[in-house]
C-alpha cells in the first residue's frame, strides 16, 4: 500500500551579491559573510501544492565572480567553496 512521504531535496541555488571589493576573493568574502550569515537574506516560496517548506541548504559549494565594468564577462572566474579557481580559466584572484 502506498503512504504520504516527506522528501527533502538538498538543491543549490545561486544568489547575486553586488559588493564593492579589492579583488575577487575579497569580493567572494563579503558574499559569503552576507548570504553564510545563518539568517538567508532572500525568501523561498513554495510554488506547487506538494512542496510544503522551503529553504536554503547550509552549505556554499561555489562561487562565480563577475566585474561589473567587463559586459563581455572575460575577467569572470569560478572558484570553488575554498575560493580556488576551477578549469583552465584561471582568472584574476
């Protein structure tokens, strides 16, 4: 016989954070100390009739740091939750 279940479903979202920084890993810092805090600066609404709750998991597994004077993002760089850069495009730090 089938029965009610409760699924929690771990799913990373991406939060946008302007911030004024130095250099990349200063700017991905001062994000984290914004949405790492423990009180999640953005509301997460449920939008079907089965999702009951919604929040965010506790856990950054990376970061993608664009510079606001680059419309062609080419000095954007992904790194990872120790703020290392990932793949071949090591850009500026």
């Amino acid at each position: 016989m089938s029965k009610l279940h409760h699924v929690h479903v771990y799913a990373t979202i991406r939060v946008k954070v302007a911030v004024t920084a130095e250099d990349h890993t200063d700017a991905m810092r001062q994000a984290e100390g914004i949405v790492g805090t423990g009180i999640f600066p953005v509301r997460l609404l449920p939008n079907a009739a089965a999702v009951l709750d919604a929040e965010p998991a506790e856990e950054i597994t990376g970061f993608l740091v664009d510079e606001t004077d680059d419309p062609e993002f080419e000095k954007s760089c992904s790194y990872d939750a120790e703020y290392r850069p990932l793949g071949a495009q090591d850009g500026p730090h």
